[in-house]
C-alpha cells in the first residue's frame, strides 16, 4: 500500500496495465451476477434522476418496467446501489450487438445530460474503500482478462487509462500531483 495524502492506494492500481476491450468482455462490469448493482454516492441520486428521461430513450422494455416500478436505485444512504434486472443486468444497461453499454453515459456522450455514469462504474476496476479512512483498491476480476491484456500489449497503465475518473474523484489540481506520485512509486518497484 502507498498513502497520497490521507488516501490509501493498493500497489495494484500503480503497477497494473490496463484498458478495456470491450470487444472481447463485452461490458462484462455492466452485467455481474449478484443482489445489487453498482455503488452510488447519495449527491448522484438526484443527479441521475435528473437525467432519467434521456436514458430511458436508450434502454429496452424491461429495463423501463423495472425503473417504473422498482426505480434505479436501492439501498439506503451511504449504502445506495443501482438495482439489477435478474440479478445480472445493471437497470441502466442496452445492448449494441451482444456489448454491454450504459444508456446514463450515451445520453451523456450525445450532449443531452450533464451526468456521465455513476463515479463506481467509471473508476472500475478501482473500487473506493473507507475503513478509518479512504483507501482505493484494484478489484481484480477474470472477465477483465481482455483490459489486461489490451493494457499490457499497448503499454497504457491502470493510472493512465483511469485520469478522466480519477480526476472526477480527486479534482483536477490533485490528479497531477496524484500521476507523478504514483509514476515515483512505479520506478521505486
């Protein structure tokens, strides 16, 4: 483990190609077996609502079912998830072929909302801790095997492939300062 600032950060996330192919895991994240769906904070509840009717433009019939009857959500504060569809599918997920997308990041992509994704999905594989104090974790999964790889071959590191999130998690002024540290710890390896 390395501390930056009052953060804990798994050595994982510093030495660990990686980048999606969603060719070939084909939105695996968006579609994980279990009870619940991704982890939200409390502030993106209301944001996601906000952005609700553009997404819905993008998912199936079912999904839409789902959000009218059960909402997107579940859980209780501190505690909130996004719900799942047959305890696999993310509500917020449609289809392109057989990949797995998210609806809340492609009415972003088309400029219709200000909210891209739920911060959990977009810093994944890095998952967010808090156990005394903040700490971020790589959660290594087989289904990444593809980003892994992809990461590996094209030379672009979990840090680097993450800065857009990172920095939606650590604010602008701190990513950079945040990079060259973990670039130090990289070389100290």
């Amino acid at each position: 483990m390395y501390q930056f600032d009052n953060l804990l950060i798994d050595e994982n996330i510093v030495s660990t190609y990686f980048a999606c192919n969603l060719k070939k895991c084909k939105g695996a994240c968006c579609t994980f077996p279990g009870e619940y769906g991704a982890p939200l904070l409390d502030e993106e509840i209301a944001v996601i609502e906000s952005s609700l009717e553009e997404a819905k433009k993008h998912l199936s019939r079912r999904s839409i079912k789902v959000l009218e009857r059960d909402s997107f959500y579940s859980g209780k504060p501190g505690k909130y998830t996004t719900v799942c569809i047959d305890k696999r599918d993310c509500v917020f997920v449609y289809y392109e072929g057989d990949i797995a997308l998210c609806a809340l990041e492609k009415a972003y992509n088309e400029g219709k909302t200000r909210f891209k994704k739920p911060l959990s999905c977009h810093l994944f594989p890095i998952r967010v801790g808090n156990f005394g104090g903040k700490y971020m974790y790589y959660e290594k999964i087989d289904e990444c095997t593809p980003a892994l790889e992809n990461g590996k071959i094209n030379k672009i590191s979990m840090i680097n492939f993450l800065t857009e999130p990172l920095e939606r998690f650590l604010g602008k002024e701190k990513l950079c300062h945040f990079i060259d540290f973990c670039n130090n710890c990289k070389n100290n390896i």
